[in-house]
C-alpha cells in the first residue's frame, strides 16, 4: 500500500476553505481516484509543537492507495479536474509526497 500526502503549508493571509476541502474537493477526489484509493483523511492545522505557534500546514491530506501505479493511472486521466478545481478552496501551493506505507495502525 502507498499513501500520496498532499499539504498546504501555512502562511499567514494564505486562503484555505476547509469546509469546501473535505465537503467538495475530496469526495471528488475519492470519485476520481476509484479503486486506486483505499480510503482518505484530512487533517486541518492547529499549531505547532509549542503552544501558540502557527501550524506548519494548513491543511494535509492523505490518500492510501493500492500502488503508485493505479495512483498515477487513475489521476492522470483526470489532472486538468483536479487542477482546476484548487482555486475554490486554495491559493496555496501543495506539496506532494507519496510514500510506501510500512505500518498503518500500531496497537499500543
């Protein structure tokens, strides 16, 4: 399994619409990815480690897939949607990373 991690560093004055985010923009994304993607989750920033500290994100998600593969295949069809659809909810640029997952849930 991979997980593609999309995140929204923050900035101050930046615009990030989570409500349109996690409403709109992911279940589209869900829509769009198919089989390729297991599941979801997003994550909205409160702060940094020290209290009253601004967030290093705004916001991040990720989205745990099958394989790189059937990530790429699925989202490439559908970039010029996906691209398009940033400005409703963002000014800020992504940073994107996709990792291999080695542990998914640990019990305690």
């Amino acid at each position: 399994m991979i997980k593609v991690s999309v995140m929204y560093p923050y900035a101050v004055g930046a615009r990030f619409d989570h409500a349109y985010y996690r409403e709109r923009h992911m279940p589209m994304m869900k829509r769009l990815l198919g089989a390729a993607c297991l599941y979801y989750s997003v994550d909205k920033g409160l702060s940094g480690r020290a209290p009253g500290t601004d967030p290093v994100y705004a916001a991040k998600c990720d989205f745990f897939c099958t394989s790189v593969e059937a990530y790429r295949a699925a989202s490439g069809q559908h970039q010029q949607e996906i691209r398009g659809d940033i400005a409703n909810y963002t000014d800020i640029q992504p940073v994107v990373q996709i990792s291999e997952v080695v542990v998914e849930r640990s019990e305690a």
